[in-house]
C-alpha cells in the first residue's frame, strides 16, 4: 500500500518530469472544479510548463471574474495531442469527467486523480482521493502548500472559490476545521472573497429570480419523507426566459426549510420528460440510492433523475401522468 504522503510526491515527481500536462476538471465544471484547475495550471506556469486545461463544456459565465479561467478549453480536438500527464480533477471517475471516451487508447501517460468524493473507483496510475476534504481545491491548497509553491493573490481567489462553493459558503456539511483554516490562509494570501461573493451569489438575473418566486409558491412540504419539493413548467420556463440548465441551482435552496431531509425539484424540460434534482445537507441521507431508484445517479448529497410523464395540477396537488 503506497501512502498518501508518497502519493502526494509521487504526483510531484511526475508533474515536475513532464514534457506537457493535461489538466481536467468534469462536465459542466463548478466553482471547486475550477478553483482546482486554475490553481494547478499557476503551479504548472511557475514551472515554465506547456499545459492544457479541458473541460467538456466550457465555463459558465457566472465564473469569467476567475483569473485564467479563458485558458480552460471545452474542444475535445485537444486529445489529439500528446501528453506525458493528464490530470483529473473533482470526478469520481471518468464517465462524470466526461472523459472516458476521450482520453487516449495507448496509455503511454501518467494519468493523476486528484479528488474528494467517496464514490471514486481510483481510475488513475496515482490516487490522491480524500473524501474528508471539503473540495478538491482544498486539496489543491495542501499539495501547494507541502510543495512549497508560493500561492499567489490569483492562485489564492481561485482556491477560496472552490472552497466557498462547495462549502456552500461554509454553511454546509462539508464545512470543517481543515477548510475553513485554508480560507483563512487564502484571504492571509490575498484572495478576492468580496469578487466571489459577487460573482457566485449576487449573479441573478430578473427573470430566474421570478422562477424561484413561482417554484417558492408551490413548495409543498412531505411530512412521510421529510422532503420539500416543488415542480417548474415548461410555461415556467418560457414565461421567464430561463433555460433549464439555468434553473438547476434552485434544489439547494429548500434544504433551508425546518425539518425538511431532502429537497426535490421536478422540472418538465419538454414535453414528456421531466427532470427531477435530489439534494441534503444531512450526513444520514443519500440521495444518489434515491435517484437511482428512479434511474439516475449522482453523489450522496446532490443527485438527478429524468423520467417520463407530464407535470398536472389537479385536485389542489401537483400530479405525474403519462
Ligand atoms: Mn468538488
């Protein structure tokens, strides 16, 4: 059994060696996946390496204030080239990565897996999987931290965010000692945490606040379950101009009831589908087994699921029929 300590210099070895770097955070990439990448890729840039940062779908624009945030590059066209080290980071494995099918056949390079869920099967050469850590950009923060790296103001924003994010502003479970001593070092450092805040709460628009203001209407309360949940229309979503990628940051909220286990959002995305987003702040849930149940997937705290059927108000209650 290798350790972490000689896993953790392992992946120093093997980034310091290599000739060019793949960096690469999963589909749709949050606030930590980039926290992480960025801050890999100012690793990478001090030592005067050629580097790459992918992600399957590129940045949203609620992250464009992140320094180096126009270096991540969402052209699969990237795979083509060759590279010594890819690293992947905050994905359980590489089909959440979005990369499964992409990464090369001939496995001519070190692959790294630097990550924080306890889901991951360990799909690299080098595993550094911490699922105590709040983020995976806490993570990024120690190894910077054990390899001596100077982290700068940039480096420094870039971590605080994936820490606030996925801390939920250090409001949920994954709020720990360990993450809240690295914010403090960060914002020691020079971190932006006023330009996250903007960025990352204060970025609705007009019309995705009046959604939340119909599906804030409708939150109906499951006394069985303990779960809150609510439904959005695709007359929902037409009337206030939002996308359904848009509206998916709205589950989170309902976790603020009193007494509610588990929030559920079902949206009609068209006409015979509906999409249904599982969260908890709680430990002693799991709302991956939930969803999966329905067919989806997803992790412990944050999972999905799409079914068939059509969203009816009748009889004073939201229905699903065919
Ligand atoms: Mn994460």
């Amino acid at each position: 059994m290798i350790t972490e300590l000689e896993t953790i210099q392992k992946i120093k070895q093997a980034l310091d060696k290599a000739r060019r770097v793949l960096v690469i955070g999963h589909q749709q990439p949050d606030g930590d996946a980039l926290g992480a990448l960025i801050a890999l890729a100012y690793y990478l840039k001090s030592l005067g390496k050629d580097y790459s940062l992918f992600c399957l779908d590129a940045p949203v624009e609620q992250y464009q204030f992140l320094p180096l945030v126009h270096e991540v590059k969402a052209d699969p066209k990237i795979f083509a080239e060759k590279f010594d080290v890819i690293a992947v980071v905050d994905s359980g494995d590489l089909h959440y990565a979005g990369v499964d099918k992409l990464l090369p056949k001939v496995n001519n390079f070190t692959l790294i897996n630097i990550d924080h869920h306890a889901s991951n099967n360990f799909f690299g050469d080098l595993n550094l999987v911490l699922p105590e850590k709040s983020s995976v950009s806490e993570i990024v923060y120690q190894l910077l931290r054990l390899w001596q790296f100077p982290i700068n103001k940039e480096t420094a924003t870039a971590l605080l965010n994936g820490i606030i994010f996925d801390t939920g502003f250090f409001g949920n479970a994954a709020t720990s000692l360990s993450a809240l001593e690295a914010a403090s070092h960060l914002l020691n450092l020079g971190a932006r945490h006023r330009l996250i805040n903007e960025n990352i709460l204060r970025n609705k628009s007009l019309g995705l606040l009046k959604l939340w203001g119909r599906a804030f209407e409708r939150l109906q309360f499951n006394q069985k379950y303990d779960l809150a949940f609510t439904v959005i229309t695709q007359e929902d979503l037409t009337a206030c101009g939002v996308s359904v990628e848009a509206s998916s940051g709205i589950s989170n909220f309902f976790n603020e009831l009193a007494g509610a286990k588990i929030a559920m959002v079902l949206v009609q995305t068209e006409d015979n589908i509906i999409k249904g987003s599982l969260r908890t702040t709680r430990d002693d849930v799991d709302v991956a087994a939930l969803a999966k149940s329905f067919g989806g997937g997803g992790h412990k705290k944050a999972a999905g699921f799409t079914i068939n059927g059509r969203l009816v108000y009748n009889e004073n209650k939201w229905q699903i029929t065919d």
